[in-house]
C-alpha cells in the first residue's frame, strides 16, 4: 500500500513506536481529522518505511523502567485515552 497517498491527501502519519526522533505522547498535540495513526507488531515494531514516511513518531514513556515495550493492545488503548482528551 503506498503511503504517499496519504500525504499527498493532507493525511499525517502518526506512528507510535520508540525511536531516536520520537515525541513522549504526554507532550504529542494531535489533530484528530488529518492523522492516521499506526502501531507496530509487538516483536518487529513499525517498519523502517512507515517510521521514515511518519509525521510524527509518538513514544509511551514508562514511569517506571520495569518494562520494555508494552503489548500493542495496551498501547493502542492509552493512545485512544490520550486522544478522547483533545475531542
């Protein structure tokens, strides 16, 4: 599927993985009718082409360093909760 039909149609991507360039989502102002948002398989993570065709690159900071990454069902459900805040 290529995602420069996204961005040719004003349409951002909005990945959510950790990354050298990735914003901690407390600090990630979204705009809900122009993003689409992508999550990574639990091992593999986004592809290296989503991430490079990405807008933005958003990161769940742990508060507390007991965990790596999080179960990408856990992660897509604090992601919604943080955008339900900017309805």
């Amino acid at each position: 599927f290529p995602v420069t039909i996204f961005n040719d149609n004003g349409i951002e991507i909005v990945s959510l993985e950790q990354d050298k360039r990735s914003t901690p989502l407390e600090d990630f102002k979204p705009k809900l009718d122009s993003q689409i948002y992508v999550f990574g398989n639990e091992v593999l993570g986004v592809s290296q082409d989503l991430l490079d065709a990405s807008k933005h690159i958003v990161e769940i900071k742990p508060k507390k360093s007991f965990y790596h990454s999080l179960n990408v069902t856990i992660a897509a459900g604090i992601l919604i909760e943080r955008l339900n805040k900017f309805q």
